[in-house]
C-alpha cells in the first residue's frame, strides 16, 4: 500500500525528502573530497 501525505503538506513532504536526498549526496561528495585531498596533504 502507497501512502501519501494530505495535499496540504505535500510541499513541504517533498521538502523533506530533498533535504534528506541532499545530506547523503553532500556527505558522500565531503568523502570523495578528503579522499582525494587527505594523501595529497600527507605529501603520498
């Protein structure tokens, strides 16, 4: 079964999901970066 939330919040719904959508794409795109710019500080 497919819940959907009542129009009146459906914006706001879709906010949250974006949001939360953002915080993992962030997180993972932070990682990438001290993954290239970590050993490249350390000189390896």
């Amino acid at each position: 079964q497919d819940a959907q939330p009542p129009a009146e919040v459906q914006g706001s719904f879709a906010d949250a999901i974006k949001a939360r959508e953002d915080e993992v794409r962030l997180k993972n795109e932070a990682e990438a970066y001290s993954n290239d710019i970590l050993p490249k500080a350390r000189g390896a």
